[in-house]
C-alpha cells in the first residue's frame, strides 16, 4: 500500500471514530452528512465500532472491506448502504446489524449490484428486494410483513417466510439446493419461481398465487402447498413425492395445470379440491395413487398425454365432481393387478357422462387386461401407444433430416456430433413450440444445404452456439417469429444473426461477443434481447430495419471487447430501441434514428464509466452518448414515468444543435459528468424537464459525489421539481 493511500485511510478512520464518539460526550446524535461526504471505507486490520443507538449513516456507504470488522450496536441508513468482505453495494433504508451481519430493510427498495452479498437480509413490510447481486447468504420476510422480490440474478440461499408474503416482480430463479422455507404466501403475478436442479426436500408450507413453479429436480414434499388462482407447474420430467405427508390443495375457482410431471403417493388425504371449481389439467403427466380415491367435488381435466398409476387402487368420480378426457387417452396402469376397470363410473354405468365426459374421441384405457381377449386387444393398443410414445422422443441413432417446404417438430431434439440435423432445401422449419438442445457446438451439428433458405420459427435453441451451424454455399438462416435462443455459455458470433417477426436471445449472464459480425432485425419485428454482456458493439451491428425495434432487458452494452479493445463507436441509425429494467451501457452510442425509444416504467438506463480504476488512464474514463437523429426532433429519448430512470455515471452527454429533452421520468447523476450541447438559443438547449407540461415534469436527482458540468452550450432546467442533493 502506497504511503498516500496508507493515510487516506487513516483519515478516513479517525474521522469516523470521533464521529461515532459524539454521543459520548454528550453532543447530539451521530450522523453522517451524505451531501459532504458519501463513502466510508474501512481497510484490512481495521475497525468500525457503533457504540450510538441513535447512529444513522444517512444517504453514506460503508465499505467493510476483508480483513477489516464492522462491531457495535445497529446503524441505521435512509437510501444508504453497506457493503461487507469486498462484496457488493447495497441501496436501502432501515439498519444493518454487525452482531448478527442482518441487513433490515425498512418500506423501501434494497437493490444490490452485481456481485456478491456478504450479508443476511430481513424484509419488513412495504420493503423490496431488487437488483442483479450474487446473493448467497439466508434471505427472510420479517414476521406477518408483505415484501416484493424483484432479484434478476440466482438466488444461491434459502428464503424464509415467517407466516409473511413474498410478492415477485421478476422470476425468482434458485440455484442449487436452496428453496423457500418456513410458512408464507407467494403472490407470483404471472412470474415463476424456477427451483434449482439438485434434488430437495421441502419441509414449507406455501401458498402459489397466480404463480408458475419449475421443477428441475425430484421433490420430496413435507409440508403444505395450496393453490390459487391460475397456477402452471412444469414438471420437466422429474418426480414429486408424497409420501411422507405433504399435500396439494387446490382452491376455489383455481386451475392448476401440471406438464411433464411425476406425482406419486396420492391419497385422499393429500389431494384436496376446496371448491366445484377446483380444477387440475393434466398434459404429460403421471398421477400415481397408494389407495382408493373417491373425488366427490373438483374438476379434473385430461387434456395431453397423462396416466394414472392404480395398482389396486380404485379412482371414483362422484357427487359434483367430474373428469373431463378431451381427444387424448388417459391411461391407467394395474401393474401386477387385474383390470377392474379402475377408474370409475365406466361408461354403461355413467350414459349421460355425468361424472366422466368424453371429448372429440377422449378415451379411458388399461395398460393390461384380465382375459386372454382383454389382453390381445390391450397388448396391441399398448402398441399403438408405444408407437405414439416414440413418435415425441428423439430416440436417435440417425440424423434427422427435413427435406420440404414446411416442416413441424412433433418432439424435442437433441443434437450432437454423431446425431446431427440436416435441412437440405429452403424450408419454414416450425418448432410447434419444442426445443432443439446443441450438445456441443462442432461445425455440423446443425446443417443447411446450398442456396437453401431456412426459417425458424416456434422452437427454442438451447446451448446455442454459431460455431455449430454449417450454411453452405448460398445459404441462410433466420430466427422467426416466436424463436427463443438461449445462450448459456459466453461466445463470439462467427456467423450473421437474422431475425424477423417476435423473437427472443436469451444469454442467462453470459456474453455475447458481435466480433466481425451482426445481429439484425427485420422490417416490422420485435427482439428481445435479455440478460445478456454484449461486448464489441461497433459501427451498425446490432440494427434495425425500417421500423422493427430491439428491447433490451437486464443487459449490459459494450463497445469494448473483453481485452477493452475498441473498434468504432456504436451507431443506431433506424428503428426503435426499447430499454427494460436494468440496462448498462459502456462506450460510445449515437443514436442517429427518427423514431422514438422508450425507457419502461421501473426500469433504468445507465451510462456508467468506460474502464475501470486499473485500466490505464491513457484511455477516456467515460461513456459517451450522442444525441443526434436524422430529425429534428428534441423528444426522441421517452420515459414512461416516474419510475423510468437515466444514470449519468461517468458520461458526456452531446446533443447536436437540435438539442435533445427529457421529460416524464427521472434523472441520476451519479459520479463526474459532462454537457455538451451545439444549440445557441433555448430551443436548441440539453432540456432536464418542460415547465409547461407539468404532468411530464422531470425529477432530477443529483447524487452525493455526482457531478454536472457544462462544457459547450446550454443545460436548460425547465422542471418545477427542487432539483435533489
């Protein structure tokens, strides 16, 4: 440690122990002025030590960096922060305990950044949980509280309701191992909890409102889980198991959908309707029963592929209640036991179907029969099953190979080098909503013949990676209408992407290098473009055409490469860009287009310092964003309200002499920046606001540290709003 840095730090510790020290001597409550000083660093073989009860930080950080011990009674921040063993910032209101290293977060947002968190969290009620961190110590809702969970990263710990609410803003994505615990409520607004893919057992009572639930691993169920409203369950082909005394209740006017699952152990006593319109709907699914069960009020509705194992057993549809088979089979296996007909009333017993309707040819089968002509009969219908069974699974060994105008997938396909996917004419490839899973990524994996041109639609590409599509000569590929290109490794493009129609990448955190080439969207469509580290932007590579737009989601945007190698600045030159919940952009962007974009209500775009503190200063430490459209139009960049933020961290922004305005939302300065502006007269001026329109003021908050400096032409602040310190 350099000399100069060996004192800032001492400094920086005094200050802090004398401060803490007031209330000793009888002066007045520590506090630490935010608007003079925002940061508190506490280095290695050092401490922090409150001994106030009334200590509260304010708006300040504390850095409790490894090596160094925060000790002493609660300090309490108001949209401050703590950060623990290097670990990453936080933004909250409420208290962090050192005893205990809790963070209690009061009725406001705690949003972390990327990177780890090296602190417990209790949510009180009002509070919310945001922001992309690495968050891997335990989680909890305080007692009886109702709190939002917005995290866009993995969840790699347990969260803990205490009889209290969990109410998810984003898809709340579990890592391996860690799941919810305790006694609660999820209200899931259509969002989905994606458990890990280690095997659980889960001890919880839960109820799911309006939520989807992923399963990626056996289920060993314990406690209680009660359904309402619309609930999805994916199974992915793994088990759930009640055996050891968990239950399923569905509610009232509730329709739980269950796809490619296991259930097995189900009893009267742990499959319960609550209502005539509690509804299960079975689609590839397995229903296994330990005893008799008599459904005497619910509704359940066979609708996919599904089987119920009866051993013995005996399935009675009774009372109010019914079972619905539409234009499918549902199959029931006796095992070692004769057939009795086990789901019941059989037809000559049910004529009206009453208790057992029959749809557009549904139909109730046995695996096995009990006579010699039962058993003729079954064993060729369990052929034709078979023989439908084979037709959804890619059993292999041969290549597949499409060789028509339009072809649709009627099965998932999994491809690797020794089972590949040939497409050997122009053709309209439909997914039907299945996956292809790329192995690996060897050149062939994937080919398209010469002069053919193919069209994807429909179909998910998991592990995606170019390097395993082979174009021959004259050929092409595009992404169409409804593909889904999930990217769960970091790569750099070798090929051109196309797309057209409503598609989607999605990387999971990884990076996508554009390298040499482009991504490309057509006339009229609409990419998504989420969770992804999309370095080497440079010159036009990531375009639209005419007015198709591009909607970033939790992204980070770089015209740098990994190496902070730059080639040109980035030029967004038609269409609309779309900017959706946390978007980072490093570099330099001009955007050139004459059409609008828009920043989403609860969303943010941030501009933030090109390279960090080791890099070189040789090279320009800040983003640049150009506001020059091929119009002139001032009011090109949109918020939809409040809620939608620009981040100034590090950034110079230029307008030409059209000028640019912003209105409806709410500007950060955060960190040392700059104006520039071409315009010579107010209408021509960088605008913060439009008195005029007070219903589209501007909020702009000038953060402890930040800074605005005018370099070249006018900053116009036109808001009627107190501008914040």
């Amino acid at each position: 440690m350099s000399y100069k840095i060996f004192y800032k730090s001492l400094f920086l510790l005094v200050c802090v122990w004398l401060d803490l020290a007031a209330t000793q001597r009888g002066g007045n409550a520590p506090r630490i002025n935010s608007g003079t000083g925002s940061q508190i660093t506490v280095n290695a073989g050092s401490s922090l030590k409150n001994s106030s009860s009334t200590m509260n930080a304010g708006k300040a950080k504390i850095n409790v960096n490894t090596g160094a011990i925060a000790e002493g009674l609660p300090i309490g921040f108001v949209q401050g922060g703590i950060a623990l063993n290097n670990g990453s910032s936080t933004t909250f209101t409420g208290s962090y305990s050192p005893a205990t290293a809790t963070v209690t977060v009061a009725n406001s947002s705690w949003r972390g950044q990327s990177g780890s968190v090296n602190a417990s969290v209790e949510l009180s009620d009002g509070a919310s949980m945001e922001g992309i961190p690495d968050v891997s110590n335990p989680v909890s809702v305080a007692s009886g509280a109702t709190a939002s969970l917005g995290v866009q990263s993995t969840v790699n710990s347990n969260i803990r309701l205490n009889s209290s609410t969990a109410n998810l803003k984003n898809d709340l994505k579990f890592g391996d191992g860690n799941q919810l615990v305790g006694v609660g409520k999820i209200l899931g607004n259509g969002k989905s909890a994606i458990l890990g893919g280690r095997d659980l057992i889960i001890t919880s009572s839960v109820q799911w409102v309006d939520a989807d639930i992923v399963v990626n691993s056996r289920l060993t169920l314990y406690g209680q889980w009660t359904f309402a409203n619309d609930i999805h369950m994916l199974g992915r082909g793994n088990l759930l198991d009640l055996t050891h005394g968990g239950q399923l209740i569905i509610k009232d006017n509730t329709t739980l959908y269950l796809a490619n699952l296991n259930i097995k152990g189900l009893n009267s006593d742990n499959l319960i309707f609550e209502g005539q319109n509690s509804k299960i709907k079975l689609s590839s699914t397995s229903l296994g029963f330990d005893s008799n069960y008599t459904l005497t009020i619910g509704q359940v509705y066979v609708d996919g592929p599904a089987s119920c194992i009866l051993g013995n057993n005996i399935l009675t549809f009774a009372g109010s209640a019914f079972l619905t088979v539409d234009e499918k089979t549902l199959f029931y296996d006796t095992l070692t036991f004769d057939d009795q007909k086990n789901i019941k009333p059989v037809p000559a017993d049910d004529p009206t179907q009453i208790y057992i309707k029959y749809l557009n040819g549904g139909r109730i089968m046995s695996y096995i029969g009990g006579s010699e002509a039962d058993l003729i009969r079954n064993n060729s219908n369990a052929i034709v099953w078979l023989d439908q069974q084979m037709q959804t699974i890619d059993h292999g060994p041969n290549n597949i190979r499409v060789n028509a105008l339009t072809y649709t997938m009627s099965y998932d396909y999994f491809l690797s080098n020794d089972h590949v996917l040939d497409i050997q004419s122009s053709s309209v490839f439909n997914g039907g909503g299945h996956f292809i899973n790329f192995a690996n990524d060897n050149a062939g994996t994937l080919n398209i013949a010469d002069a053919s041109n193919v069209v994807l639609r429909n179909v998910v590409l998991r592990n995606f990676k170019d390097t395993a599509v082979q174009l021959g000569a004259g050929a092409s590929l595009i992404f169409g209408d409804g593909v889904v290109v999930e990217l769960t490794d970091g790569q750099t493009m070798t090929m051109p992407w196309a797309f057209e129609g409503t598609a989607t990448i999605n990387a999971f955190g990884n990076t996508l290098d554009l390298g040499l080439k482009n991504i490309q969207i057509m006339q009229g469509g609409n990419l998504t473009i989420q969770n992804t580290s999309i370095q080497g932007l440079a010159d036009y590579n990531l375009r639209c055409v005419g007015n198709a737009t591009i909607t970033l989601k939790n992204d980070r945007l770089n015209t740098l490469h990994e190496d902070y190698s730059t080639d040109s600045p980035f030029s967004f030159t038609s269409g609309s860009l779309v900017f959706d919940q946390n978007v980072k952009f490093r570099g330099i962007f001009e955007y050139l287009t004459n059409q609008p974009s828009m920043i989403r209500k609860d969303s943010r775009l941030i501009f933030e310092s090109m390279y960090p503190i080791s890099i070189t200063q040789s090279y320009s430490p800040i983003s640049i964003f150009v506001y020059e459209p091929i119009i002139a139009n001032r009011d090109l960049i949109m918020m939809e309200d409040f809620s939608s933020e620009l981040h100034l961290n590090g950034c110079a922004l230029i307008s030409s002499s059209t000028g640019m305005r912003l209105i409806n939302g709410s500007v950060f300065v955060e960190g040392k920046n700059y104006i520039l502006g071409s315009g010579s007269s107010i209408s021509e001026a960088i605008s913060f606001g439009n008195i005029n329109l007070p219903s589209s003021d501007l909020f702009v908050n000038i953060m402890p540290g930040g800074s605005l400096e005018v370099m070249e032409g006018i900053l116009d602040i036109n808001t009627e709003e107190t501008l914040s310190f």
